[in-house]
C-alpha cells in the first residue's frame, strides 16, 4: 500500500459517521454524530474539508436534498459511503487490528 492508500483518523471517523446515517447524513448531522459518539468537539468546517477531500478521493458521494426553510432555503448536501469508501474502511481497520494483534488490552504498546 502507498501513503495515499490509508485513512487518517479523522476520515475514519467521518466514513464512519455517514454510514451510521444511512445516507441521510450532512455536514451538521455529520457534525452531531461525531460529537455525541466521540465525545470530541469538531468545527463543521473541519467536517466539510474531510467531506470534500473523501468525496474526491472516490470514498463518498452526495446528492442534493430538499430545500429546508430553517436552512435559509438552501438545500443539504446528504452523503453516502461508495463501495470504494467501504473498502477503505475495511483495509484501515485490518491494518490497525494486525498491529494490535497479540497486544492484550491495558497494555502500553511502547
């Protein structure tokens, strides 16, 4: 695998996100996930940079909802997971779960 092969962190966590959604996540929902699973305060434009970046990279991909009056009129971007998302999350978890292997739980890895 190449450098540009593997997730970072905040990609996972983000994919992970919108496939907790089932493709009815945008970027504040998104936003929302992350906090109350994480307990980790994230800015929405931190959220909107890692969408726009997983999107070009193939990982994700939108579509345009309905105009919401409490949104101005404007309409949310929703995203969902490509199989190619899928596949990424999948080789990120069995690389980290072969480095944790045979490491028992509490153990400082150093």
């Amino acid at each position: 695998m190449t450098k540009g092969d593997y997730l970072g962190e905040f990609e996972q966590i983000v994919l992970l996100a919108v496939l907790r959604l089932e493709s009815e996540g945008y970027g504040v929902t998104i936003r929302a996930e992350i906090e109350g699973r994480t307990g980790r305060d994230v800015s929405v434009g931190a959220v909107y940079a890692t969408l726009d970046r997983l999107q070009t990279k193939g990982f994700l991909e939108s579509r345009e909802g309905r105009p919401a009056a409490r949104r101005g009129g404007r309409a949310p971007r929703h995203f969902s997971v490509t199989e190619a998302g899928r596949s990424a999350l999948d080789r990120s978890r069995r690389m980290l779960d072969s480095l944790w292997d045979g490491i028992a739980p509490g153990t400082d890895p150093a």
